[in-house]
C-alpha cells in the first residue's frame, strides 16, 4: 500500500462520495474481529479475554457505545445505536483520513482495531494494535507451527496496516 495509491484513493474514490465509503465500513463493525470469540471452553478463549477485553472496552468508554461479543461463528447483530455512533464517527474523518482507516479496517478485519489506531497516542500503540488483531493467527502458528509463506503475508499486512495509521494520523494533523 504506497502512500501514493492511498491519496489518489482517497482522492478519486473517497472524496467524492465520503458517506458511502463509511457506509461500506460498517460491515466491519458488524463483524469485527475483536467482538468475535473462540467457546468459552477452548483455551483461546481466555487468550482473547486477556487481550481483546480490555481494548474493547476502553474503545466502547471512549466512544459512548456497547458491542455484543459473541462465542463461536454465527452473527449477532451489533446495536443500532452503537453502528450509528461509529458510522457518525467516520463522516467526521476528512477523505485521507478515512482512507487510511478503511484500509486498516480491511487489513485487521477490525473497524474498533483501526479507529483506535487512528486514535492512539504512542508510536508502539498501532503496532501492539495490529498484534492483538493477528492474536488467532499467532494462536493457530503456535498450535500448528509457523509457516514461511503466511509470516512473510503477515508482515507485508502489518506494514501496510502501521503505512496506512501514519497516512490517516498525517491526515489528521498528528
């Protein structure tokens, strides 16, 4: 993801249009990765307890807002009113910001993940950000062992994701 190709997306696609881009984005919310959890039973369940938990929950103070976790793969509907408040948290992020957003969303499966990455005060923050959204990849290559293929994705992923957090913090002005 070179800068470049995410201010020309950001001008030719986001900028004309920054409502339907949001709105596309909400499916992340609807489906993000943290609010998704292994069976209380299995042992990594308690693994995203320990690290999904807290940043869900400062994310939900943060925000004013309530997501429903849900144990195993079926869908839950997250509250109206919580997928109003992130949708009107987006349309205030100019088109570059926005961008830049949208393709951590994409990359971490996780709107909560990449808006609190926008967020974050620290250098290190996005980064232990992206760990905590790859915690069930780095789960199963521990169980199974590591493959060189998938790590080599893996880190091109977490560079484009920590390239796309400076692109929407210099959007932003910080």
């Amino acid at each position: 993801l070179p800068l470049r190709d995410m201010a020309d997306y950001a001008i030719d696609i986001v900028a004309p249009d920054p409502a339907a881009v949001a709105e596309a984005m909400i499916a992340y919310a609807e489906t993000d990765t943290l609010c998704y959890r292994a069976d209380p039973d299995e042992p990594l369940h308690a693994r995203q307890q320990e690290v999904w938990e807290p940043l869900l929950g400062a994310f939900e103070a943060a925000h004013g807002i309530t997501l429903v976790r849900v144990s195993g793969v079926l869908h839950r509907p997250q509250p109206p009113a919580a997928i109003a408040a992130l949708k009107a948290r987006l349309l205030t992020l100019d088109p570059f910001a926005l961008a830049g957003v949208e393709a951590m969303a994409k990359l971490a499966s996780s709107l909560v993940t990449a808006l609190a990455a926008l967020d974050a005060g620290q250098e290190e923050e996005p980064q232990a950000l992206w760990q905590a959204a790859c915690l069930e990849e780095e789960w199963q290559a521990d169980l199974w062992g590591r493959d060189e293929e998938a790590e080599e994705r893996r880190a091109r992923r977490e560079g484009d994701f920590l390239r796309a957090c400076g692109f929407a913090r210099l959007a932003r002005g910080g």
